[in-house]
C-alpha cells in the first residue's frame, strides 16, 4: 500500500463519523464488528496465507460472533426491564402523590345512595356534629363554592378525569371557585343546610354528568367509606 504524502489532500478529512453505539452495547458491538470483518477476510482470503488457516480457527472466530451477538441481546433485554421497571414505578409514585381519600373521620354512615321516600337519593349521608371540617377525597378545582339550593352550602370539585364530587349540607365552606386542592384539602364544615334533616355531610360522585353510587366507585380506588378505611399511603399523604 502506498504511503500518503503529507502534501496530499486527505481525502477523509471532512467526513461524518460513524455515531459510537451507547456505552451499554459498546462492547458488544465492537466485538461483533471485529469478530465479522475477520470472518468476511478470512472467507474472501484477504489474508496472505487464507488457504493455510486451521478450519477450527474459522470456527472459533463463527462461534465467538455469535457469542457477542447473544450477549448484545441480553444488552438490550436489560435496557427494556429497566425501562418497564422505572415507568411501573413512576405510575406507583403518582398514584401515591395523588390519591383519594376519606372526606372526614368520626361519622355514621347513614342515608346509602338509593331509592329514598320515593326519590332517587343520588348521594350518602355521613353523620357528625355541626363545625367538624371535611375534606377534598380527590385532587381537582373548585367549580362551586356557596349556596346550592336543596344541597344548601355546598363545594363541588372536578377532578382530572372529569368526574365531579359534590359536598352538601355545609355549615360553611373555606374554598374559593377555581381554586386547585389536593386531597386531603380542608373544603368546608359539616352542617345542616338546604333540605337536610340533621347535621351530616352529603357527598355524591358524579360520572359524565350522572351520579352513582360513591360506595363501590370509592372502593375501587382504595377507599372503604362504610368502614371508614382508606389506602396506606392515603395517610401519610395527608400527613
């Protein structure tokens, strides 16, 4: 091979690189590439003495590409487990930032979501004394904050998702219309306003407009309004 001058234009000056794999698959890569080019020279008899070369050498050389293919794979089954990994724990850390909760602590159940004197009761009732504060079970903004006919003072928040939660019977409410809150958030006192019959607080849970029973609906996200439970973590979010 003729040496280049140092007068003659380098014809590769200017070129792109080659972009070097990702450190994860380097060596994996480099083997592969080594280990081929060796191969494709030895087949094409590149080499000097091509003929010569031991078949088990050919072999060897076939065996240990494969061996680097094998463990560039297992380089990349990793990286996807990481991923899945990472993105499973980014979905549980939300969850836990944001979760629901019990609207207060201390009350009687009474009054479940159904047939009523005749009505449709689209809510529950929890009993407590006039004054004890109540809070957001959901994250979301206030869309009302005040008097609401038949619910008297009441809140009404609308989560993420769309869905609402409507608290009435309110002897007072501390949130403003279009404030965000979290959680655990206080929103207002238990009372006896608008068509109540005793102190208690009134929640409804509202789906695409329609009400539904909170019961089960809270159930499903980690919440047991009848025994007053709610999930671990719901505790030290609210801490």
């Amino acid at each position: 091979m003729r040496q280049r001058l140092s007068s003659e234009p380098d014809r590769y000056r200017g070129r792109r690189r080659v972009p070097t794999p990702p450190r994860s698959r380097y060596a994996a890569v480099v083997t592969t590439a080594f280990v081929g080019a060796g191969i494709v020279a030895l087949g094409a008899n590149a080499l000097p003495d091509a003929k010569s070369v031991s078949p088990s050498v050919l072999d060897e050389l076939r065996q240990a590409s494969i061996a680097s293919q094998d463990a560039a794979a297992r380089a990349d089954s990793a990286d996807r487990a990481t991923r899945a990994e990472r993105s499973s724990d980014a979905t549980t850390d939300a969850a836990e930032q944001d979760p629901y909760l019990l609207p207060l602590h201390g009350y009687d159940f009474k009054s479940p979501y159904g047939v009523r004197w005749g009505k449709l009761h689209t809510g529950i009732d929890l009993v407590a004394p006039e004054g004890t504060p109540y809070q957001a079970i959901h994250s979301g903004t206030v869309t009302k904050a005040g008097w609401f006919g038949g619910y008297g003072y009441a809140v009404i928040v609308r989560h993420a998702d769309g869905t609402e939660a409507i608290y009435g019977h309110s002897s007072a409410v501390t949130v403003k219309e279009g404030q965000q809150v979290k959680a655990g958030d206080q929103l207002g006192l238990v009372g006896n306003t608008g068509h109540s019959y005793g102190s208690h607080l009134h929640l409804e849970v509202h789906v695409n407009g329609q009400p539904l029973d909170p019961v089960p609906w809270l159930q499903e996200r980690g919440v047991d309004i009848k025994l007053e439970t709610e999930a671990l973590y719901g505790d030290v979010a609210a801490s």
